[in-house]
C-alpha cells in the first residue's frame, strides 16, 4: 500500500500542535502536491526534499506524490516539516519500513544534500509530542538535541543527515556514514554563566549606584515584588545604570520558568548557541525606534514574539521613553495587566506569555539638561509637560513604584562610597522576601506581590486595621485612582516581606503611597 503516516509539530505562538503527514504516491503526473493550509516556506519544501532525497543516494519516485497535513484547519509554517515529509516520501516509496517511524517526532529542515540543520521551537514542539502519549521518541539535528532533551520523558535522537536517519530506520545505524544515535543530557546543561570567573567580570553591581540611596531602594523593592518602575532625572543620575543592575539582584529561575523563558526564546531564534536552557531572567532593552511588532511581537507570515514576551520574567527596560511612539507604549497596558500577550492574525490567534518587570527611563524635558541657569536649560514648563505626556496617564497608573533622580555631588557619592551595598547583599534580602511571598500565596496561581489581583487582594491578604486611611485621603483628593490603591497595597505588602512582618502595617502603607506618588520619604 503506497501510502506512509509519519508525524511532526505545527507551532502556534509557542504552543505545539501535533500534525500527522500522510504521504500517498500512486500513478499520474509525475510531481509533490502539498495540502493542508502550507505557507511559502512549506511549498518550497517539495523541491528542497527532492534534492535531499537523490543527494543522500535515496531513489525518488517518479510518480505522483501527494502529501496531506492534518489537520488540515491549522495553518502550517516554518521549514521544520522537511524531515517527516522526506521520511514518508521514503516510508511510501517503500525504502524504509513502516512500523519503524510509528512513536516517532520528526523535526528538522533538510538541505539539498541531504544535511539535517536546526530549526526554532524545538522545546515546545518536544513538549507536544510528550503531551501525546503516542510518541516516546523524538528526532532532531544534532544542533537542537541539547534543547530537545530538557523535556523529561522523551528519548532523543540526534542527527546529521537525511542518510544517518534512513540508516537509523532500516536498523543499520552508521552504515553510510556518521549514526544517528541516542542523545544523553549531562546533569546539569550548561547555561552561560562561569561559576570560576570572579563576580566583577562576570556582571555589573548594585554597589556601582553611589549617592542614589532611594532608587537602590525602589529597585530592590520592584525586584522583591515584580513591580513595575518609573525612573525620571537628568543625564547622569544614574536611570540606565540602576536599570542594568536589577537583574544582578532577580533570584534564578525555577525549572518551571526557565522552560517558558527557552521557549519563548527558542521560538524567537534568539536562544544563545550552546546554551540549550536560560536559567536567568532575562533583560531586554530595545531601541525607542522600535515598532509595536518587535515590542509586543507579530509579524504578516510567522508570528513571532516581541520583547515583552522575550522579557517573560525578567526585565523590560525601556530608555529614553519619551521618544518611543505614543502607541508602542499603551500597547503595554493589557500585557502589564494580564500577563500575556494576544496577537490576532486572519485565521490565527497567538498567546505569548509576558510576565515581565517594566522599567521606565526619562528625562525631564526634551533638552535633557539639569535645570538652573548655570546649565542652560530653557525649556518653559509646558514644553516639559508635553515631553512627559507622551507617556499617557492610563500607562503611568499601572507603574508601581516612581522615582525622580537628583544629579549627584562628589559630597554624596564620597559619603555613599561605604554604604552601598553589593548585589549579593541585596540578592539575598530579595530572595527571602520571594520565600515570605511564595509561602503565603501557596495554593493560589500567583508568585509574586505584584500579580495578585486587587478583589483577591482585599478580600484575603488587607493590611492591617486603620493602615488605609492615608490611602482613602488620597482618594479623596484625586491623588490616586482604584487601580492605584490596589498597585499601593501590592507594594505595601512587599515592603512588610522585606522587613520579615507577617502584615503591612501603617508605616508600610505611608512609604508605599509615597513611592506610587514619587514623593522620596
């Protein structure tokens, strides 16, 4: 019977849908007709086979090939269908037998002679197939074993070449050159970073920030509970360095987030060579000429993920604000509050996870010169507020904490020289906060202060008696919204896991409400 079921993965944002292909030959005009919803790249994939197949000394079969991909609803992308096809091309043909690619995932793209190369998305395609309790066995190029072998479970086996799989097949492994073989993982997969360097090589330090006590403070405070950062002060106070040394003070991420992180990335093609899992949060600061597509992700063929899902817990930093455009920025608004992103295609809906920490950077005016006369600077108070105003209102009240920067003098940072703290010092205090947060929430699909939502908030975790009434005079006043009083309470109940009290109390709620509203106490 000329026809061969092999399988592989369709990815849809970074979730995997197992895809059968189902390969018939029989007579007619000699030729590949490929259906089942194919892109451009996919089409181009007949003559690519059919180049790989004769180059690997493998018959092709001079009849009418016609192969169909189910279901046949999903939208098929990506060059990564090139190994199953050629495999059930071959099945068909009657050159490999057919139960040997029963329980296994094909995935790779072939070149025109016959070499098997990486492709993107190995991890969550990997993690399709072990969700399908059909497949126990997964094919890759031996470029993309170490990723494909993180997911527990599955037997991996890498490969060079379109003739070391046939051979791996037919049951005559190394018969026409290097094996196919078995891929065993080492214990711990390597992820970029040299325990033996010393620390000042390896990444900058917290103690570098010197005569800028209040914004060490607003970092550790949005590192210990996800809150989000607004930092406004003149160039040189230090907004790009504080910035950069938040991530040296994030704890490093658990299996379960260091598996979405190196999928996101793995999907984008931006995960380091060599590094098959990202074990630290990442940082992502793109240029403010960026699109609304390379921030929150898209693209017109293959949707791909933008900075706010590559920053997917981590860091979000965005410099010189002001300059982004106006819509790139409130683009951000649902991603802060959802932690996601939806992308809406013709046909297609993607979900990219985007639980990040975002860090707003600015100046105070377009001149971007220290105020006074000395200085220079002349821009009128209206052309600062509408410098400041291209960051909308709606945006600025989902940011948690902000702090405006003064320029600092050689009395200050000679003062500051022995009082700043190291990274690991501060590591430290983070990490334990995080404990305090992950003990209480235990049970509930929350990590961090800053996801809870605000009716769970008050309903199960208020501060203590009395403690809000600094708040309801700020409400009063319209010095803060709801959603404001929610982001206050939020940063409260951070700073009572920083100083190890089991709830916010008065002083906590003082100081949280003076870091929403920018007042240093």
């Amino acid at each position: 019977m000329p026809l061969a079921r092999t399988s592989s993965v369709a990815l849809v944002g970074v979730t995997g849908h197992v895809v059968d292909v189902e390969v018939d030959i029989a007579n007619g005009l000699v030729g590949m007709i490929l259906v089942g919803l194919p892109d451009t790249a996919l089409r181009e994939a007949r003559d690519r086979i059919r180049a790989a197949i004769t180059n690997s000394h493998e018959k092709w079969p001079q009849r009418k090939i016609t192969v169909g991909l189910s279901p046949a609803s999903l939208p098929k992308r990506g060059s990564w269908f090139d190994l199953a096809i050629a495999v059930g091309v071959l099945t068909a043909a009657g050159t490999i037998p057919r139960p040997a690619s029963a329980g296994v995932m094909f995935f790779g793209e072939l070149g025109l002679d016959g070499r098997l190369r990486p492709v993107r998305g190995v991890l969550p395609a990997v993690a399709a197939a072990a969700a399908d309790n059909r497949f126990g066995t997964v094919m890759v190029a031996e470029q993309n074993a170490a990723e494909a072998a993180l997911v527990p479970g599955m037997r991996v086996i890498a490969a060079v070449s379109l003739t070391a799989v046939a051979d791996w097949l037919r049951g005559t492994p190394g018969l026409r050159g290097d094996p196919a073989v078995e891929f065993h993982p080492s214990q711990d997969p390597p992820d970029g970073r040299d325990e033996d360097a010393p620390d000042a090589a390896r990444k900058p330090d917290l103690a570098e920030m010197l005569g800028q006590a209040m914004a060490r403070r607003a970092a550790e405070v949005s590192a210990a509970g996800g809150h989000h950062l607004s930092l406004l002060g003149p160039p040189g106070a230090g907004k790009t360095m504080l910035a950069e040394r938040i991530p040296t003070i994030l704890p490093r991420l658990d299996r379960e987030a260091a598996l979405a992180v190196t999928s996101i990335h793995s999907v984008a093609g931006t995960l380091p060579p060599q590094i098959p899992m990202l074990k630290d949060p990442p940082f992502l600061a793109p240029h403010h000429t960026a699109t609304k597509a390379a921030i929150v992700g898209g693209g017109s063929g293959i949707i791909r993920p933008g900075s706010a899902s590559l920053a997917h817990r981590g860091v979000l930093f965005l410099d010189e604000a002001p300059e982004f455009a106006r819509d790139v920025l409130d683009a951000l608004r649902q991603p802060l509050e959802s932690g996601e992103v939806v992308v809406a295609r013709s046909g297609v809906t993607t979900r990219f996870p985007a639980r990040f920490t975002l860090v707003l950077a600015a100046n105070p005016c377009p001149c971007a010169r220290v105020a006074g006369p000395a200085e220079g600077c002349t821009c009128s108070p209206a052309t600062r507020r509408r410098y400041l105003g291209r960051i909308s209102g709606p945006l600025l009240d989902r940011i948690d904490l902000k702090i405006e920067l003064e320029p600092v003098g050689r009395k200050e940072l000679l003062n500051d020289r022995n009082f700043a703290e190291s990274s690991r010092i501060v590591a430290l205090r983070v990490a334990e906060a995080r404990d305090r947060t992950a003990r209480r929430l235990r049970g509930t699909p929350w990590r961090l202060n800053g996801e809870i939502p605000g009716s769970e908030l008050r309903r199960t975790w208020p501060p203590a008696p009395g403690s809000l009434a600094v708040m309801d005079r700020a409400l009063e006043r319209g010095q803060i919204t709801a959603r404001g009083v929610v982001k206050v309470i939020r940063v409260a109940w951070t700073l009572a896991d920083l100083a190890g009290k089991p709830r916010p109390a008065k002083d906590e709620c003082h100081a949280a409400l003076g870091l929403w509203l920018g007042i240093q106490r």
